[in-house]
C-alpha cells in the first residue's frame, strides 16, 4: 500500500499515514530513553538499589539480550497477528514497565522489568520499520525512514544524553522511565487510531521454537561476554570461558539449522540473501554498528571520567553533534527522494567524516575543554548521518513482502552485534591500555629522582602556603601526583580507544569494496546463466 495522491480519499488516508508514522516515532523515543537509562542514571539507580556492580550489570544484559530477540521475534508475530496489534500491544508493555521500573527498589523484580522492556523496544523498532517500508514506496521511503532514524537512533545517540543528564543532575534516575512511560503512552493513544488493514499478515505462520531458544541462548551468552567479559578478565574466568562456548555454540546451531534444514515455519527465511544489495548492507550494518555504538560508549566516558563534566555538561556538549546528526540525515533524506543520486553514494562521505572526527578526539588532552571538542563531535554526527540512512534505503529498499520483516530484523540484529562487538572490544582496550600507560608513566617517576622530587616540592610548598603542615602536605603532593598520573593515562587510554574506530575502517573498507566486487560478478554470472 503506497501513498496515492490521486485517492479519492486523500484527506483521510493522509492523516492516517501521518499519524502512522507520528506513532512509530514516539514509540522509537520511548526506547531510545528506556535503552539508554543507565547510561547517566547508573550511579544514582546503584545507589539506590544497595547492590553490587555485578548485581547491577544483570540491568543491561537482561535489556540488550532481550531486545535482540525483541527483533526477531518481529516476522513470526507479523506472521501470525495484524502488525498493528503487535505494535500497540508492544507499546502498551513498554509503558507499563517503565513506570513500574521507578516502583520498586528491588533488584530482581527490576531485571523482569529490564526483559520486558527490551523484548517491546526490540518489537517496537523492527516492527515499526518493517510497517514503514511495507506501507510507503518510492520517493517516500527516504522521508520516512529519516524520522524513524531520528527516534531510533539519532536520539539514542545524541539528544537522550543531555535529556537525560539535566534528569539525573535536577530530578532523579525515576524521570527518565517516567518520560519515557509518557512517551510510550503517547504513541499508544496514536496507533490506536490506525485501521488493522493498513497493513496485512505477512508470510506463511512461523512456530520455531528451537530456533527461537537456540538464538535467546546465543544472544544472552554473548551479551553477557561483550558487556561483562572486560570485568572478568575474559578467558581467564571459567564461567566466562563456558558462556562463550555455549554462545557460539548456540549461534552456530541456529545458522546450520536454517541453513542445512529450512523449513517453511523457520524463525528465519535467509531467502533474503538471494538479494544481494541486502547482502552487502548487511556486511556493512557490522561495521556501522561497531562505530555508533563505540563512539557512543567513549564520548561520555571520556567526558565524565577524564574532563570532569557533570552528566548535563556532557550531555550539553554531545548534543551538537546531534544537531549535525539530523541534518545529513534530512540532506540524504532530499537527496535520495529528488534527485537519481544512487543510495551508497553518501556513504563513503560518511564513513570518511566519522573517521576524521574519530581522529580530531585522538589528540585531546584533560584541558580539553567544549570548544575543542565540539567540531570533532560535529563531524562524527555529520558522517553518521550520511552513512545510517544511505545504507538502510539500500539495503532494504529492494526488499518485498514478508522479505521487508525477514531483513529489518536481521539488519538490525546484525547492526547490534556490532555494537557489542565494538564496545566489548574498546572496554577491553581500554582497561589493557590504562595499566600499560600507567606502568610506562609510572616508570618515569624513579625514587629520587630530580624531576620527581622538584615536583613533589613545589606542590608542597604550595601547599603549606595555604596552611598545611609540612607532613600532611607532604602526603598531600604524593596523592596529588598519583592522582595526575591516572589522569593522563587515561587521557592517552581514550585517545588510543578513539583511533581504534578510525582503524577498523581502515581495515574494514578494503574488505567490504571486494565483498562489493564479489556480489556484482556472482550476480552478473547468475544472469548470464539464465
């Protein structure tokens, strides 16, 4: 069903796809806040709770694990149920959740909440945008698809920060689920109004049961290693060791058994690699993954741990780059609905951008301050943005029928693979780096040294001119040098961390313009074959 402007009903249909895509967008925020909570509000939630830091991580692996089978879940329901249906009872859940996430200071009924909250957000996004494409065609796919980008990832990314920093500095964490309930709420009342036939059942029904199990085994098992293997020094834990295995172990199975044995009622149909534009976005979803959701995770971390910002600060300064986020979404957005520009053309821009603003964060210091980091930011959101929707209109956009469901969830479950992938990598490099540079600073302040002892004086001396004594000020210098010393090892460990994006695509481009290569002659040998 694509917009007509010659429909006899033009009036109605418009407000119809209006409010469709009006509801989508809400839906997209409220996941955004929900899926982004603990980023600013972590410290707070933690101290309320009285749990450890491993207690506390059960939050954001019970989300991320069931979002991820959140989004494929999305074709069997779409399958079986109005598509619809599906969104407004995955709305309702999320709002819900979200207020019942700030009634209770109970760890383990606040897990349940986290699951339930991930599975809708999951439903909510593949859902909504499989109902886009399938709904509007054409010169307006670009269009829509740069407002579902702006709730799904846009401001996830950007604008959520500084929302959510100003909640947790003024309010308190409890805001944060409480908008995002009203959000939910909101888009709930908006789908309401959308009739069941705006879009049918999709496909045959599917009931994969151990497809399904097999995939929620490898996501929460793989979630945990990404977010929680840095913290336990990876394969030096057993548990960790076994999650592993079991993980890949699981995946493996789910491939080999909708590969080697595919059924009708699969969990997936990867008939949707025969299309080889979705073969390639695909590949790329990856590596697109691995620099949203790592720059994501740095940016704050080396605002809030290194230059001292507070959470609304950090916020404030992410938020530009938000700005220039939206704008190359709404230029390719024009570019790709009225002109014959071919849908990759933006993303070698793209990519170009995010690795020069990745760069210009390599060489900041601990005195950077906002006006140094505000063009690096701004660069970074410009190249996102002509890279995001530029590779979902080609990859997707050829996509037909129960083909649209099949390829958003896997694109996007690919793309947030990636992201574990990415920031599980960096927190590793990270930590690894941290000690390394601290070891080799450290190396440079021997016991007696010239160097050493001048400082030490001097700080004391400073110190005993405002009133200290001579011993404590001399404790004092010591723990004022130390405390210098982790700060710059920090700052190289970021800086390291952030070129570390600009690597990957160095080395991820030349693989990914062969793969480009390889796809075009398969195609052109399966023409000439028939």
């Amino acid at each position: 069903m694509n917009p007509r402007i010659d429909s006899p009903n033009m009036r109605e249909n418009t407000v119809v796809y209006l409010l469709l895509v009006g509801g989508i967008l809400l839906a997209g925020l409220a996941e955004a806040f929900t899926g982004t909570a603990l980023s600013f509000g972590r410290l707070d939630m933690w101290g309320d709770l009285y749990t450890t830091s491993d207690e506390f991580a059960w939050l954001d692996v019970s989300y991320t694990s069931a979002k991820l089978c959140g989004f494929m879940m999305v074709p069997a329901l779409f399958a079986r149920f109005r598509p619809i249906r599906v969104l407004l009872t995955a709305s309702a859940v999320m709002t819900v959740v979200s207020v019942c996430m700030t009634c209770t200071a109970n760890l383990y009924p606040l897990v349940f909440f986290r699951v339930a909250q991930g599975a809708a957000g999951g439903i909510l996004l593949v859902g909504g945008q499989t109902l886009l494409f399938t709904v509007f065609g054409g010169k307006w796919q670009p269009l829509t698809q740069l407002l579902f980008a702006c709730g799904a990832v846009v401001v996830p990314a950007t604008f959520a920060a500084s929302l959510q920093g100003w909640m947790v500095d003024v309010l308190t964490w409890e805001a944060i689920f409480l908008f995002a309930a009203a959000l939910g709420m909101t888009s709930l009342i908006v789908l309401a109004f959308i009739p069941l036939r705006i879009m049918c059942k999709s496909g045959t029904k599917r009931f994969d049961a151990a497809g399904f199990t097999f995939f929620a085994v490898a996501a929460f098992c793989l979630t945990y290693i990404a977010q929680e293997g840095s913290r336990w020094n990876w394969f030096e834990t057993r548990h960790i060791a076994i999650l592993t295995v079991f993980g890949f172990a699981a995946l493996l199975a789910c491939i080999l058994r909708w590969i080697a044995f595919p059924r009708p009622n699969s969990l997936v149909n990867l008939s949707v690699f025969d299309n080889r534009d979705f073969c390639f976005g695909f590949a790329v979803s990856f590596v697109a993954g691995v620099a949203l959701f790592g720059s994501t995770w740095l940016i704050p971390g080396f605002t809030l741990n290194v230059l001292g910002l507070t959470a609304t600060e950090a916020g404030a300064l992410i938020a530009p780059g938000g700005v220039m986020f939206f704008v190359a979404l709404s230029l390719t957005a024009l570019l790709l609905s009225f002109s014959r520009v071919h849908p990759l053309a933006t993303v070698p821009l793209g990519i170009f951008l995010i690795m020069a603003g990745m760069w210009m964060l390599s060489g900041s210091t601990s005195e950077s301050g906002s006006a140094d980091l505000l063009i690096p930011l701004m660069i970074r959101g410009t190249g996102l943005g002509f890279l995001f929707l530029s590779l979902t209109i080609y990859a997707l956009g050829g996509l037909q029928g129960s083909q649209i469901a099949q390829g958003v969830a896997l694109f996007t479950t690919f793309r947030q693979f990636g992201g574990l992938f990415g920031v599980g990598v960096l927190q590793r490099y990270l930590d690894h780096q941290n000690a390394q540079n601290g070891a080799v600073l450290s190396s440079h302040l021997e016991a007696g040294g010239v160097l050493l002892t001048e400082r030490l004086h001097s700080v004391q001396a400073a110190l005993q001119s405002r009133g200290m004594e001579a011993g404590d000020a001399a404790k004092a210098a010591m723990a004022f040098l130390q405390k210098s010393l982790t700060m710059q090892s920090n700052t190289i460990s970021y800086n390291e961390a952030f070129f570390v994006i600009v690597i990957v695509f160095l080395i991820a481009a030349p693989l990914l313009v062969l793969l480009k290569i390889w796809l075009s002659k398969r195609h052109t040998a399966h023409i000439t074959a028939y």
